[in-house]
C-alpha cells in the first residue's frame, strides 16, 4: 500500500471513529438522563476541531513523517501490496480505542465524548500530511510503500523508482523567455 494512501485512510479511519463515539455519547447521555453532558462534549469538540485546525496547518509534512520518509530503503521492485493487510496491521490502536470508547457509552458516556474530541483532532491534524508525501514523491521521482512489519513494531517505508514531474521547471521556462511575436 502506498503511503499517503495509508495517510488518508488514518485520516478518513480517525473522522469516522470521531463522528461514532459522537454518536454514541448522544444516545448514551439521552438514556442516562444526562442533559448537560451533550453541551459539554460539543464545547470539547470545537476546542480539539480548533486545535486539530491549528496542528494541521502547515503544507508540509511532519517532522516524524519527513524521518520516515528519509529512512526509506530502497528498492528496485514493486513490494507485495496488499492494502487490507497494511490498514488493519498499522490502524489497529484507532480500532481497537473506538470499540474499547464506544462498549462502556452507555454505563458513562463521557467516555466516548471524550474519545471523539481526540479522534477529531487526530483527524483534522493529519488531514494535509498525505498531499505533502505526494508532491515529495512527484518532486523526487519516487513512491513510497508501507513494509510489511509487525504490529508492534515502527513503521518501515520502502522507496521505489516513480515518475519525475517537471510541471515547476516548465513554470520557469515560461515565465523566463518570451514567446514569440509578443513584445516584452
């Protein structure tokens, strides 16, 4: 699986946890009678939608995923790819938090409001990381694929010959020369 796939799948896999545990905060303080409960997890949730916002501004990647990406090996062949595999391998904590957060939302539904806000900031925060591994790949003429590692384990990336863009070098050379039959 290539990795800013993997990136947009988190992305997509941490909205979706997000939008459940809300979900079930909802049903699970209209059950128990806990009015004031819902008001308070929606203050939470726009303090981490701002702070998730504020983290995930810049267009760059983050320092831990530019590492990442300079520690890639490199290699000559297309690695096994099996997408399924790599998801469930690397996002098992975002599963296994969202069901741990949403089986006790009926006994305290603070819980799974709480865990929401968390799910959403991750979201926002991560939400630009995936367009900045790809204009790396484009600018440097590489893929990048996620290594089949335990789970346990740290993520390895493995580096790949790609297609070289040239789209900003072309920008240059326009704006550089004028055309012909133009006056400057």
């Amino acid at each position: 699986m290539r990795f800013p796939d993997l990136l947009r799948t988190t992305v997509i896999l941490c909205g979706a946890a997000a939008t459940l545990l809300a979900v079930v905060t909802v049903a699970g303080a209209s059950a128990n009678g806990a009015s004031l409960l819902v008001p308070l997890c929606a203050g939470w949730w726009l303090v981490a939608a701002v702070s998730g916002v504020m983290l995930g501004r810049r267009g760059s990647t983050s320092r831990q995923i530019g590492l990442l990406l300079s520690r890639a090996r490199t290699q000559t062949t297309l690695p096994e790819i099996n997408p399924g595999r790599v998801v469930l391998n690397r996002l098992w904590p975002i599963l296994v938090c969202t069901l741990a957060a949403g089986a006790v939302a009926f006994a305290e539904p603070q819980v799974p409001g709480i865990a929401a806000g968390f799910a959403l900031a991750g979201a926002l925060a991560w939400r630009r990381q995936a367009s900045a591994v790809s204009a790396i790949e484009e600018r440097d003429g590489a893929r990048f694929y996620v290594e089949h590692t335990s789970p346990l384990r740290p993520i390895r990336l493995i580096r790949t010959p790609g297609f070289r863009s040239n789209l900003t070098e072309l920008a240059q050379s326009r704006h550089a020369r004028p055309v012909a039959g133009r006056r400057a």
